[in-house]
C-alpha cells in the first residue's frame, strides 16, 4: 500500500534543485534511500 509523505514548500524545493532532467521526485528519494543504505547509516542507528 502507497504511503503518503508530505514535504514543506522549501524542502520540495530544494529536492527539485537537484533532480536530474525528467527525474520525478519520488526516485530521487528511492536513490537517496538507496546510497544510504549501501553506505550502512540505517544500520548504525542506535549503535
């Protein structure tokens, strides 16, 4: 099931500075989540 995310006008903003020709907002924060991730950050919280 979709799950909804409201994001604040400067936020949405600031992601759309960096979105890449045609990207949609919602892939740029899959990649994010997904460079995250990789890099292992979810996985040390509360360490």
């Amino acid at each position: 099931m979709p799950t909804t995310i409201e994001l604040d006008d400067d936020l949405t903003a600031r992601i759309e500075g960096h979105l890449e020709e045609d990207e949609t907002i919602e892939e740029f924060l899959t990649e994010l989540v997904a460079i995250y991730e990789q890099e292992g950050r979810f996985l040390q919280e509360g360490a």
